[in-house]
C-alpha cells in the first residue's frame, strides 16, 4: 500500500474541544469526526501534519468578515495544551509517534507507526519579540503557519470570502519578517495557507527555502480568497516548493457552497490543474480533515485511498501518484528540517 503524508488536520481541536473527533486513540465502531488513529491505519496514513488551532471565543456571524485577532496569551496557553495532547497519544501507544526530524518521518514511512508533526494555524502563540519560539521548537513545533483567516502581530490573513481575490490588506510587519527568519534558520516550515496575496509574495522574496501551502485549492476554479492564483503556483513551482491541496468544499467547488455534496471529481479537477501548472512533483494533499466539510465521496481519512484510485483513473502514473501521496511531502520537509 502507497503510504501517504497529509498536509493539515485539526484533529487536535477536536480532541481538546467538544468537537465531534475527538477519541483519536479509540477503536470506536462509528467514530466521530474524519480522523483517529484506527482508520489512519487502514487508509495507510504515515504522517500529518497535527495542527494546534486557536478558535475565537466567539464565531463570526458572517465568515466573510475577518474574524479578530486572539489574545496572545491565550493562543499560547492552547496550544501548549494541544501539543500536550499530542505527546500524550505518543506516550499511550507504539502506533503513533510525534516527529521531530526526518529521520521519524522516514520510519513511518516505512510502518512503524503513524506519525504526527506538531504544527500551529497562526502564530498567535508567538510572543511578538519571538522570545518564546525556541521554547515551542523545543516542545515540537516543526511547521508554522503565519495565519488563519484573521490578523495578529506578524501577517494579515484572508477573509472566507467567495468570488474574491487574495489580494487583501498589507503584508508582513516587521515582527513577521523576523519570524520568518527564525523559522528558516532553526528549521521550522513557513506555511502560507490563508495569508494575503502581500505577505505570500514578501515570503517569496525573503525565504531561501522551498515555498509551502499546507492546504489550499486552485483559484483558477474556484475563486475564493483563500485559494492561489496561477501566479502563486508558478511561484510555488520555482522553489521547488509545494501545494496540498484542500479537500473543503467550500475552496472546491466553482459556486463556494459548503457541505460534504461535491463528487471526488471536484477534488481532481484542483489536484489536476495544480500537476498542468506547476508540475507533479509540487503537487501534495493537505486535507483539512476534522477542519472542513470534505466531500462525501470522500467521507473520511480512509477516502484517501479513493483519491489515489481517481488520480490513477486520470491518467496519473504510479510514480505521479506516490509523489503526491508522500514523496513532494517529505523532499520539502527535509529540505526545511535540514
């Protein structure tokens, strides 16, 4: 079976939240949720990427207006809360282990166990002097995402907004530049899922290292402010960088509507348009399980294994096929992590 590596999940919210999925380690009958330890396995998952997400105390009446920045001390005490939760699935089984460089990525690669990186949705958790980054890279962070969908002390995200460009408001602050920085030198992935259009090109010209889009669609077919313009992908493609492709509805489908009714074809015509521009080998998936309505024909993390079967029924070569499921994954995270 052709392991996989997966981009994005917010499993750990809902494992430390009253969100349906929580029971990761649980061999539940009809589990909750689109992600747990169990059919991980069965769907042959080595690896994802684990984010710690801060949600706002209080939900936008209308998603297409920024949600407000969170409280940095807050952020900071959630997600040291949701690495714990990580950690503490490690400590209970030889299934799943946290991965802290290449070498455990190989190894679940390989089977050993499936294997979480520790990541954050937004650098909220930051302080803004980046005093405490060592101390999240010490406690795992190995993948950062500069935002969600709402501003704080570095970058400027994108409102969930339809029919709309992601070029919105200024780039990176001073502060976001530093972060930057320190990412790239201590080996942690800049992700740039839900930045602005500013802040994705002020990394583009400020990273050495190959630029990361965790989970995103095409905008060319689907135009939504959180999706990446061809341009983007060319950009993408010139770093030697990657794309995973999000598995919401939302970012798939042509009209914007939410809700698990698009067929898998919908997801394909992003992963296909995604291999036309930029090439294969900067094609990924980043599903955002746990974190969006995935279409039905999916339905959970064992769909992966439907996703490969349409790629191939596109014409995609066995060799196509495994460097999206895991191969683009792991060059780029050695590449960072190295």
């Amino acid at each position: 079976m052709t392991p996989i590596i997966d981009g994005h999940n917010d499993t750990l919210l809902a494992a430390t939240s009253d969100r349906p999925g929580g029971a990761f380690l649980a061999d539940a009958e009809q589990p909750d949720g689109d992600l747990d330890l169990r059919r991980a396995e069965e769907a042959g998952l080595a690896a994802g990427i684990f984010a710690a997400f801060v949600p706002n105390e209080s939900q936008p009446e209308n998603w297409s207006d920024l949600p407000p920045a969170v409280e940095q001390e807050r952020a900071a005490r959630i997600v040291d809360e949701q690495f714990r939760t990580l950690h503490e699935w490690a400590d209970a089984t030889d299934r799943f282990r946290v991965i802290g460089d290449i070498d455990d990525l190989d190894a679940c690669l390989d089977g050993d166990a499936v294997g979480g990186v520790p990541h954050i949705e937004g650098a909220s958790a930051v302080e803004p002097d980046l005093v405490n980054l060592e101390s999240l890279y010490e406690t795992g962070l190995r993948s950062l995402g500069l935002v969600w969908s709402r501003p704080n002390a570095f970058a400027h995200g994108v409102p969930f907004e339809h029919d709309a460009t992601p070029d919105i408001g200024p780039g990176l602050t001073e502060a976001g530049f530093s972060l930057v920085a320190a990412c790239e030198e201590r080996g942690i992935v800049v992700d740039l899922a839900h930045l602005n259009a500013a802040g994705f090109w002020d990394v583009a010209g400020t990273v050495d290292a190959p630029l990361v889009v965790s989970h995103a669609g095409a905008h060319a077919i689907a135009p939504a402010s959180r999706n990446l313009t061809d341009e983007q992908l060319d950009a993408v493609a010139a770093s030697g960088g990657l794309v995973g492709c999000t598995f919401g509805t939302a970012h798939l489908r042509p009209d914007g509507q939410r809700g698990k009714d698009a067929p898998l074809s919908t997801l394909l015509d992003h992963v296909e348009h995604f291999a036309d521009r930029m090439g294969v080998e900067h094609v990924a998936l980043g599903s955002d399980f746990d974190g969006a309505f995935v279409p039905e024909d999916v339905g959970d993390v064992t769909g992966l294994r439907d996703v490969l079967d349409g790629l191939e029924a596109r014409g995609f070569t066995r060799d196509d096929r495994e460097a999206i499921a895991y191969g683009n994954w792991r060059r780029v995270l050695e590449e960072w992590w190295d």
